[in-house]
C-alpha cells in the first residue's frame, strides 16, 4: 500500500501539490472565523448530566438569574465607609452603571450586605446578578462596561471591572494575546534549530510548511465542529503546540528519510517510494497512537475536555495528511534542490554522521552490557521524580487564574486580601420539595458543619423547589472550603438535594473525572496495544510500552506538583493542580512517548528484517534514529513549551507537562530504559500467541515494504562495526 502510494505521489506530484494547495486555503477561509465560535464559559467545565447543573438550571429558572454569570465593580473611595450619609459619588455611578444593564437582574451594594466593604473601609464591592447570556454577549458586555468606566470621571481610575463574566471574557483574551506571542517567539527559534539539523534552509523550511498547512486545516475542521456542538476556546492553544510539534515530527521522519533515500538511489521514483514505504508507514502508526490517546479525552462529558480530544485528533490527523500526502509530493518535485541553500560549512559532513551513529551505537551496546543495572537505575529516577505526586492536590478555574494587571484578576486578588469573607459565591443547595417541611433542622445541621461560615434561611424558588445558601470559610476553591463542601453534601437531606456554586461545581467536576479515568484509560491502552500489535506483530512490546509510559507521565506530573504546586523554577505556589491537567498531559505524554516508541521500533524491525540479531538490531536502531528523534524531540519542547509563557497557570501547567514528558521519554526512556528491556527480554520482545501471529501475517501486517526479510534459508548479513550504518545526508 505504501509503495503503491508512493509511485502515485510522484507520478502526479504537481497535480498532487496544487490540490495541497486548494485544500490549503479554503481551509484558510473557512476556518478563519473559528475563533469567534468557540465557547469560554465555566459550563464547559460541567458534566452537562451532573446534579449541580440540574440545581443550576433550577434556580435560573425560577429567579431569571445565572450563578455562573455575573459583574463585580470594585470601586476605591476617599470616604471611609459605610458612612451615615449619601454613598459616596463613584459608588453610586456604580450600582446606576450596573442597574442601567439590560441583561442585568439583580443589583447589591453595602447598603443591603455589609460584608460588601473592605476591612480598612475605604474600598467596596457593587455585585450585579446578572440573566443567561450567549458568548457574543458577554463579549459586547465586558467592553461596554469597561469603556463606560473609563468614560465616566466618578469611576475612571478608581474602578476595575470583576466577576465571573468580565473573568471569561479577559481569559479568552489573555489566552488569544500569549498564544500569538508564544508563536512569533517559538518558530523563529524552532527554524534556527531546524536549519541546523538538516544544515540547509530548504530542508528546514519543510516542516514548518507542514505546521501551517495542519494549523490551517484543524482551523477548519474546528469551525466544522462549531456547527454541530460547543468548542471551547482552549482548543487553539492545543492545535497550535501539537500542531506544530507534530509536524516537525513527522516533517523531521520523512524528510531525513528521503535525504538518505536519495544519497543511494538518486531523485527518481525509487527514493520516494522507499521513503513512503517505510517513514510513511511509521509517521501513520505514529499518528494513529497518538489520535487514540487524544481520542480517549472524549469519553469524558465535559465540553472542555472533548473540545480539547477533538482538537488534538483533527490536528494529528492534518499533521499526518500533509506528511504523508503534501510532503512526499513536494519532496518528488524538489529532489535533489532539498540540500539546496545550504553553505558548505555548515553542511553535516559523512563522518560527522558516521560519528553520531557511532556514538549512539556506543550507548546501546553499554546499555545493553548490563541491562539489569540500567532498568533499574531509570526506574529509579522516574519514580524518584514521580515522588512529589504522592502530596497532588487539584483546583479549578476562576478570576484568581487571571494576571494581576487584568482587571478581573486585580478584582479577584484584592478581594482575597483586603475583604473579610464575602457571600458573591456561596453553595447553594436545591431541595425537590413544595412545602419545605423539614428544612430549618436540615439548615441548623448544616450551619453546625466544620468550615460553614453562615446559612441563610430557606426560601422558595417555585412550586416544587426551595433554596438554602451557606457561606464557606475561604476561598470557594482551596483546601478548607472543598473539605466544607463534602461535609455539607454528606448532611442528610430530608428530601432530594442538589448543589451549586463555584466549590459545588468544582467537587462535581472532580467526581466526574473520576468516574471516567477507568473508561477513559481502558480506551487508550487498548487502541495503544492494537495499534502496536499491528505495527511491531509482538504482544509484549505494547505491554512494555503502557509499562513505560505510565513511569514517564508519573514522572511528569510529579514534576509538576514540584513546580507549580511547591512553587519552585520561579513559579509562585498554587494550591494544587487544575483539575482538567492531569487528563490533558496524561494523554499528550502517552501519545507522544508511544510516538517516539514506533520511531524507533520502526528502525530496529527494519534491522532485523535485514538479518540483525536482536541486540544488534537495537543498537543498530538506535544508531540510525537516536539524532533524528532527539532532535524531533527537542524542537518538540520548544514548541509545546511555548505554552509555559502564558499568564494563564493551567496554560503553563499543559505546555511544560508536556514538554518534560517529551524530554523524558527522549532520553531516560528511550535511551536507556529501551534498549535495557529489550536486552534482558531478547527474543521474548517480539514474542505473541500462535494465533495472533498468524493474524499479523494474514493481513500483511509483516512486511517491511522498504526494506524485505533476507529469503529463507540465506545467511544474514555480517552485523556493521559500529558507526557504519546509513547516514542521514546533508
């Protein structure tokens, strides 16, 4: 098949490159709008199913007012408050600017709530509740109010602009600022570093090419989605790191492939034939790994979640076109002009190859030597690393995220430090009942538990509901008042109950990401060890590989408690880890460790079908792949990496989890822990059932088109000295 694909491609290269083309910008134009459908809201973080929306919609219902929507305005005096007399002028253009809102409901000052005033009473909170608005509105809405605050003299200068909405809002477009900054900082980095691994500027071009081209499309298979189901905003950040790290993965595998292709056999069809047969062929299991590790984010409800699954298939699955379809296309028509731009001194001489390969060669041959000292000793380190793991505690997202020079992010952190406890977000119970027979004990209960700051009488809602509101010690999200929320849901309720607000949301969250995991990781180890079956014909390999990517993704989240939780490489401490980057990471490490897995595992089956033993294919492998895969995976930390200079901690936590999960798994795993296993287990690693081999071979699954097993009955090839396999040219 990949043969087949590959005299295609270059028989109708052009006609191929011009469909790349077409393809390439009505995706360009479609796509280019997505960024205005796509969702940001803290009900993309719900289980549409979960009983904290059921309570949710219940009391929208009856009082016309959204708790997860609301404006703060945080306004600074010269008086000392609450005064005897007039409020002073700037609070009173306040609660007018908020009450002349169309969309908002309800207006409370320190009038009606005391606790409204900061503790050296010069500074106040006006809390506007606000009806169920759409995305756009709430963008229409935060501009209007912050440029009626800069309008007006009263407020100008004395009054920032808070709450949940405005905290939406300013976290799409913080996300969409850093995300473009991390771009221009991140490609002309990568394009250096590319451009002196494959030391011309043609060759380097290539997989940024790749990078746009599948940026483009997941643009517009994202605004295909938009039509059908929400996509939350978080989505581009992921398409833009994986997307660009994916391609030059892919970009690296193909193009060094065919440099080498075309060193042996010239620019015509054979060299991309091979090309395609044998990198074609690992760039599609590689894609397909890592797709069925994104795809398993989708067995979760949340739309933050599946927006983020569906963003990283659509991106893979673009990445992957290009390198199997556009690239080869573009390679047939460039053929020898690929080493073109590229200065004589700095092109990589055969030597300079040879003693790379050598080196790696080297590290395999010591590893293998003593294969039982090297296992253990990377195990040690990854569960050394993964050790902080055992202290992990999660948090959600709110206004507290925010960079303080936002201003729902300065609303957000002057509330924490100049206001005593305030009700803006209390946990809001929902009783299924139509008298309210029982409900003062089931309050006085309430109000006795650990933690519950106060509890306000119950009220109706409608017909068939009543409310009751308590008040947590804390911020709505840290370690107390989640620990006073379990307790209050433990309270025996006289009737149904069901709760709300910001740490009811946050518990339900958390206990729906937990009911998941196990489908969630059942799906992705079982399409890994397929998909591996089919690409190596072993059983153990696959299982090998779980084993080994479970140590390099606890090592990466064990890091990033270390960093982000205790606060080290200059990151300011945080209460625990958002919720939803577990999950995230997770799957990325996975993917992309069973990524660089099929990388090698590609080489070393090629080895042995030309006739290596089992030790030397590995180290033979190794050889051949070691720099293209360091450097995939270096370039790879750059551009997932980038994310980790947002102002956004769950943005930074995705991009260096990330990041360090690759680093890992291209050195201490793929270096060391690889090539130790396969020496201890030697035949064994290639070892499956007679019925599931037979499997293998009925659906060709077997044959190495770039590369076929010497015939029955031959001698196999003398094994080179070390440092004499091909070498990548250029």
């Amino acid at each position: 098949m990949f043969t087949a694909l590959g005299s295609a491609l270059h028989g109708r290269r052009r006609a191929s490159l011009l469909l790349t083309l077409l393809i390439t910008v009505l995706a360009a134009v479609f796509g280019g709008s997505v960024g205005d459908k796509l969702t940001n809201g803290l009900s993309d973080y719900d289980d549409p199913g979960g009983g904290n929306v059921v309570a949710r919609e219940t009391i929208t219902r009856a009082t016309g007012i959204d708790s997860q929507q609301g404006y703060l305005l945080l306004v600074r005096t010269d008086e000392q408050l609450p005064g005897t007399g007039a409020p002073p002028a700037a609070v009173a253009a306040a609660v007018r600017l908020l009450k002349d809102r169309p969309e908002v409901e309800q207006v409370v000052d320190y009038s009606a709530d005391p606790a409204l005033v900061s503790r050296d009473g010069r500074s106040t909170v006006v809390v506007g509740a606000v009806r169920p608005m759409a995305e756009a509105e709430t963008k229409a809405a935060e501009q209007e109010l912050q440029k009626a605050v800069r309008d007006d003299p009263a407020l100008n200068g004395r009054t920032w602009l808070g709450g949940a909405t405005p905290g939406h809002v300013q976290v799409a477009q913080v996300s969409d600022t850093d995300l473009a900054e991390a771009e221009g900082l991140a490609t002309p980095v990568i394009l250096i570093a590319l451009f002196l691994v494959f030391r011309g500027l043609v060759a380097a071009l290539l997989p940024l090419l790749g990078a746009v081209v599948s940026l483009l499309l997941t643009m517009a298979g994202l605004r295909i989605a938009t039509t059908v189901t929400d996509v939350s905003t978080g989505a581009m950040s992921l398409a833009f790191a994986l997307g660009l790290g994916l391609s030059i993965d892919f970009g690296l595998l193909i193009v060094t492939r065919y440099r080498e292709e075309l060193a042996e056999h010239g620019p015509g069809a054979e060299a991309l034939r091979r090309t395609v047969a044998t990198a074609g062929r690992t760039v599609l299991f590689s894609a397909l790994t890592v797709a069925a590790a994104l795809l398993a984010i989708m067995v979760f409800p949340h739309p933050y979640l599946r927006s983020m699954g569906l963003a990283g298939v659509i991106t893979v699955v673009s990445a992957a076109l290009f390198a199997l379809l556009g690239l080869p296309a573009l390679l047939a028509v460039l053929g020898h002009r690929i080493n073109a731009l590229a200065p004589r001194r700095w092109q990589r001489s055969a030597t300079a190859g040879r003693a790379a390969a050598g080196r790696w060669h080297r590290l395999a041959s010591a590893v293998m030597r003593r294969p039982a000292v090297f296992t253990l000793v990377a195990a040690a380190v990854l569960l050394l690393i993964a050790s902080p793991l055992t202290g992990v505690r999660f948090t959600g997202v709110d206004p507290t995220s925010l960079p303080k020079d936002i201003s729902a992010g300065q609303v957000a952190a002057r509330l924490g430090s100049d206001f005593d406890e305030l009700a803006t977000s209390p946990l809001q119970i929902v009783l299924d009942t139509s008298d309210g027979t029982g409900l003062d004990e089931y309050a006085q209960r309430v109000a006795a538990v650990p933690g519950v700051q106060s509890v306000g009488e119950p009220r109706r809602l409608d017909a068939g509901h009543w409310e009751i509101d308590a008040v947590l010690t804390g911020n709505p999200l840290d370690g107390p008042a989640l620990k006073a929320g379990e307790r209050v849901q433990d309270v025996a309720a006289p009737v149904t109950a069901r709760f709300t607000g910001t740490t009811a949301d946050f518990l339900a969250q958390r206990g729906s990401i937990a009911d998941r995991l196990p489908l969630a990781f059942g799906v992705l180890a079982g399409v890994t060890v397929l998909l591996l079956f089919a690409f190596s014909g072993s059983l153990l390999l696959p299982l090998l590989a779980l084993v080994m990517n479970l140590l390099s993704t606890g090592a990466s989240f064990g890091f990033l408690v270390w960093v982000f939780q205790d606060g080290n490489l200059g990151f300011a401490a945080h209460s625990g880890l958002e919720t939803t980057t577990p999950v995230l990471v997770f799957a990325l490490a996975f993917g992309l460790s069973t990524d660089y897995n099929v990388f090698l595992l590609g080489r070393i089956k090629e080895a042995r079908a030309a006739g290596r033993g089992d030790r030397e294919a590995v180290a033979d492998g190794l050889s051949q792949i070691g720099s293209t895969v360091t450097s995939a995976a270096a370039l790879f930390c750059v551009a997932v990496g980038a994310l980790a200079m947002s102002r956004l901690v769950f943005v930074q936590e995705l991009g260096l989890g990330a990041a360090f999960s690759v680093l890992l798994d291209a050195t201490v795993v793929r270096a060391l822990l690889v090539p130790a296993l396969m020496a201890l287990l030697g035949a064994a690693t290639w070892w499956a059932p007679a019925p599931l081999r037979r499997l293998h071979s009925a659906l060709r699954l077997d044959r190495m088109e770039g590369g076929p097993a010497a015939p029955a009955g031959t001698a196999a090839p003398a094994a080179p000295a070390a440092g004499s396999a091909r070498q990548p040219v250029g």
